[in-house]
C-alpha cells in the first residue's frame, strides 16, 4: 500500500474525516473550487493574511475559473493535521509552515527555516535560482503534493520570557514553545519545548503552561497581545532567520488542472511570498516601537547564549544526516547560503553599517 492509499483509509480525527465530503471540488460552467486549508487561525496576523492572499490572487488570475475556499486552523481539519489532510485527498491544498511536518520528513524543516540557516534574501535565491524549488518538489512527490513557498515571516525574534536569559543554564526546565529543528535544538540545552499551533499560544503563555514562547516579530506579537504577559522580550533569534510559508496543492488535483492554472497557482504563491514578507518588515519597525513605549524592554542574548545556540545546532543537524534527502537538501542550502552571504555582507552589509554611521 503507498502512502497516500494509507493515509486515505487511516483516521485524521473527527475534523479531517468530515473534510472528505466538504472539500470535494465544485464544477459549475467550467469553474472549480479548491478547499485551502491552514495552519493559522484564523485572523492571525500576517500568516492568515499570507494565505488569504494567495487564495485571492489565484482567484484572480484565474478570472474566477479557480476559486481557493480558506479554512482556517479547526475550521475543518486541526493546524497541525494539514498535511495528512492534503496527502490524503481530503482537501485540495494548504498554507502552512513546512517545518510542522518535520515528522514526515525532516527535510520540511528547510522550507520553513532551520537554526542559524537563511536570511529571507539567501532563502530565495536559493529557491528561485539554485536547487530549492526541485528539492521541495523532490519531497513533495513522496507524499503525494505539488509545493511552492507562498509567504516569508522574515527574522523572526528570539522570543518573549518570563525571565531574563543570562547564560544557557537559564534553558534547563523552561516551558518554551518553538517548533521545527530550533525547537530540537533548544531540547539539547534542556528546555522542555512544546510545539502549540498559533492560536493557542496567549493562553498556554497566559495559564503558565509555557513559560515563554517565540512566535514571529513585533508586529505579529504584538497583535497577539503577548505584551500584556511579559515584558522581556529577545529581539534576535536563533531558529527562524527568514521563515518561508508553503502553499501544498494535493498532486493528483494539481496536474489536473490545465498548464495555465497550475502556473497560476506557482505564480500566485510566488507574489504571496513577497507581499508577506514585506508585510512583516513594514509593520515591524513602528510596532517595536509602540511595544517600548508600553514598557517592554528589548534585549539580547549574551554570546554565551549564542554559542550553545550553535553547538546544539550543529548537533540537532547532524543527527539527521543519515538520511540521504536531508543530506542533499542541507549541502545545496549551505553552499548557496556561503555564496549569497559573501556578496550580501560585503555590498548590502557594508553599506548599512556605514548608513548607521553617517546619518545616525
């Protein structure tokens, strides 16, 4: 039995198994609509907008023949029970972030973000103009999807805690959520880390049953309201240096479409990733600002913290490479990562150290 036989006959939960009926498309004089479903809730600053934008554009570009139904997280299947969902034919497609589905694969993680991996620049040079969109294709034929990233977070921030973070001793016992490998990596240093989907992150941080958490950059946190919990917040994180959003079309679905909706559905995914990522960096700057205007104090980790950071990295990385896939998908991102790094620093790095300098 292959994977997709597997996942169509096993059960999802009560929520994935309703979808089958719910999510069968729709003909009517030539149109079709496609169930998006999402890990975000909905209304979640940025990431929910990332999708609704796609799913917009596609409708669009299709001059209505395809119109994209958004379901957010436990509108019909849970955040985290997308990619089954998908996979298995009960909905059409979803937008997400890949690295949920580390457990599938734990290749996914480089399509999101990994631990001190790329700015969202490197990330896409890396996808549009080295191996990264063959190698999600690559992973995306395994389960039965066609992918193309749909959405960027930008750098993401180290996080809102409960108390200041001085040395790396300060992660042993702390109830932090993180997902993906930076979530790993951050178990090496013995935090007890949880992965909450994202709407249920201000009532874990609020109840005490997390003792902080990173979730996305001022202005997405600050919608989330994680301010009226804490004031320490990390401005600079490890794990999440320019997250990638994904938009994953059942592959069955896809290659039924005619060549001009299934380029409708890449390019639409292509202008969600750049109109959410710029986004995020609009917004990002005033709400730091108003943030420290209500009282929160912005800090850094000191370089003890950054150097167990990168130890326990390395470590979480390697432990995967026994995996052929992961492999291949690890050595093209660093050597696309060390090749637009060393022309980014000395151009783009250079001239804004020297901006700071003259203008002040």
């Amino acid at each position: 039995m292959d994977r997709r036989s597997f996942l169509k006959t096993s059960a999802l939960g009560g929520s994935a198994a309703a979808a089958t009926t719910l999510a069968a498309p729709a003909y009517a004089q030539g149109k079709r609509t496609l169930t998006m479903v999402t890990t975000w809730g909905r209304g979640l600053a940025g990431v929910h907008d990332s999708a609704q934008y796609v799913a917009d554009a596609i409708t669009a570009m299709s001059g209505g023949d395809l119109t994209v139904d958004v379901k957010a997280a436990g509108e019909l299947v849970g955040a985290f029970e997308v990619f089954d969902a998908v996979t298995a034919g009960q909905a059409d497609m979803y937008h997400g972030a890949d690295y949920y589905f580390t457990g599938q694969h734990p290749g996914y993680a480089y399509f999101t973000a990994v631990p001190f991996g790329m700015t969202p620049q490197e990330l896409t040079n890396w996808y549009y103009h080295g191996d990264g969109h063959a190698l999600h294709d690559e992973l995306g034929q395994i389960f039965g999807l066609k992918s193309f990233i749909g959405g960027n977070t930008g750098p993401q921030a180290g996080g809102w805690y409960n108390k200041e973070i001085k040395g790396p001793e300060d992660f042993n016992g702390l109830k932090f959520r993180m997902p993906g490998l930076g979530g790993k990596a951050l178990g090496k240093l013995g935090a007890s880390v949880q992965n909450i989907p994202g709407s249920e992150v201000y009532q874990a941080l609020s109840s005490g049953a997390i003792d902080g958490t990173e979730w996305i950059g001022p202005w997405a946190d600050e919608k989330a309201g994680f301010q009226e919990i804490t004031k320490t917040y990390y401005t600079a994180g490890f794990h999440e240096p320019g997250a990638a959003l994904s938009v994953a079309t059942n592959r069955d679905v896809f290659e039924g479409l005619s060549p001009a909706h299934q380029k409708v559905i890449e390019m639409a995914s292509a202008a969600g990733h750049q109109w959410s990522l710029a986004q995020f960096m609009n917004n990002n700057g005033a709400a730091l600002q108003r943030l420290q205007s209500g009282g929160v104090k912005t800090l850094e980790f000191p370089d003890s913290v950054w150097d167990a950071f990168g130890s326990a990295t390395k470590e979480t990385l390697d432990e995967f490479m026994g995996d052929e896939l992961f492999a291949k998908i690890r050595g093209s991102v660093e050597e696309s990562m060390k090749a637009s790094s060393g022309w980014i620093t000395k151009s783009e790095g250079a001239y804004r150290v020297q901006r700071d300098r003259v203008l002040g």
